[in-house]
C-alpha cells in the first residue's frame, strides 16, 4: 500500500528524482528513468516507516519532524525557494506538540500521533526534500543536494538503519517489534520520557544544524556523505553494544543528579 500511494504521488505529479548531485566528487550522477522514479518510491517508504519506529514517547516523532522542517525551511529560503509549505507542516505539529509533549504544566500526553498521524506527516516531510533536492522548472540548481537530505533526517535513518542492520547480525526479523531503540535505551539508562524525548530531539537538531552549516561553508558533497557514513557507523556500534552506553548513559544522569542536589544545597 505504501509503495503504491508512493507510486501513484510520483506519477500524478511527473516528478522524478533525475540526480544525486556530486555524490561521489567525480561530477553529477545521473539516473536512468526506471530509478529515477523507482528511488523516490523506495525513499517515501524508508522515510514513512523511519518516522514511526522512532514514535515511542509522547512528543519525539513529532519533535523530531518540527527541527527537520524547520531546517528544511531554512535551507529551501536560502536557496531562493518557497518555504511556507514546510512551515506550514512545521506550525501544524508544534500547535500538536502543546497537547501531546510532557511538560511542568502536563503529566501526560492528551493527544497522540498513532501510525496514521506518523504516516501522513512523514509523506509530506520526504516529499518537501525530494521535491527541493531536485531541480524545480526553470532553475538551474535545486534548493540543496539530496545527500543534505539525509542529515536533515538523521535520527530516524540512523536509528532505523541501525536497527535492522544489528537484528540481521543477531539472526532477528530486521522489522519485530522491539525495545532497543535510542529513547528506549534512555528510558532504560534513567531518563524520564520528557527528558528522552528531549534528547533525541536535541540530537536531531544538532546533526541537522551541523550538516546545514557545513553545505553552506562549501563543503563537497563526497564529503557530507562520507561524514555521514561515518556517523552512522558509530550510531550503528552504539546501537549494537548497547549495555556500554547504557553504562555511561547512567553515568550521565548520576551526574546530572548530583549537579542538581548541590546546586539546591546551595541555594538552601
């Protein structure tokens, strides 16, 4: 069903993911017309599925979509492009996020995403960077390159990826339901679902901001795919040695604690 709204999307619009850009540093790849329409169908089912494995706790999936909107917006408006669709998106799931994100003033969550929710927002994310990695009508350039798009969706490719890659090696069905990913092993290091939830956003953030600054600072395209790789790799040793960073995750929050007790001695 998945590959088939994907298919008919790319067909009823004639679009049709024609590059990669520079992806190797050897000049633009360009695709033939069977994977120039068979890509983007494979990405909007990667993209779909990424997004709601990662919804595990009440405010990520769509914490997570917001930052990745948010840099999409800011790129595409750097880039000369319309941002308000973006935007738009952005605006609809923070307005969500004040009644489904814990907080000092809500101890639980009055609305959730579900798979419906994550499904349909997850399609209108991947079709807003397919759409601007390529070169629109009349433009020489697209808004970014499409491997940005891969830093701009970090967290839930890593996380994913990671994933199905670790249960393959385990001799697991690479999509059974599980408790192992990143805000699982939070929650099971000490964090409180807020304060997971939290994290993983702000890591999200950070990757996105770190690939966006190095584009705009010139950097090849060869080279944010190969610090990509590299990052996923690392996410992918985390994921697979997990009892390590559960260990320094609780060493993390031990200290964290302690700050926090001394701080309010302190003050006392």
């Amino acid at each position: 069903l998945q590959a088939g709204v994907a298919l008919a999307l790319c067909l009823g619009s004639g679009f049709r993911m024609h590059t990669l850009g520079s992806l190797f540093g050897f000049g633009e790849v360009l695709l033939p017309a069977w994977l120039a329409l068979a890509l983007p169908v494979f990405c909007i089912m990667v993209a779909i599925n990424a997004i709601n494995m990662i919804d595990g706790v009440d405010g990520l999936a769509g914490g997570v979509l917001v930052v990745t909107l948010v840099g999409l917006a800011s790129l595409v408006a750097v880039g000369g492009g319309d941002a308000m669709p973006a935007l738009t998106i952005g605006a609809a799931i923070g307005g969500y996020l004040c009644f489904n994100m814990r907080g000092p003033f809500r101890a639980r969550a009055a609305v959730f995403m579900g798979d419906a929710g994550s499904t349909v927002l997850a399609l209108a994310l991947v079709w807003q960077v397919l759409t601007h990695s390529q070169p629109a009508a009349g433009q020489a350039a697209p808004a970014f390159p499409p491997v940005l798009g891969l830093w701009l969706m970090a967290i839930p490719l890593l996380d994913t990826g990671s994933l199905i890659l670790s249960r393959l090696m385990r001799g697991q069905h690479p999509f059974q339901a599980g408790r192992d990913h990143l805000h699982h092993l939070l929650l099971r290091a000490g964090f409180t679902d807020r304060q997971a939830a939290i994290v993983v956003i702000a890591a999200s953030c950070l990757i996105s901001g770190i690939g966006a600054c190095l584009w705009w600072l010139g950097a090849p395209e060869v080279l944010l795919l190969g610090l990509f790789l590299v990052g996923f790799f690392a996410y992918f040793y985390a994921i697979h040695h997990k009892q390590q960073v559960l260990r320094w995750c609780r060493r993390v929050l031990v200290w964290l604690r302690a700050r926090r007790m001394l701080r309010g001695a302190a003050t006392h």
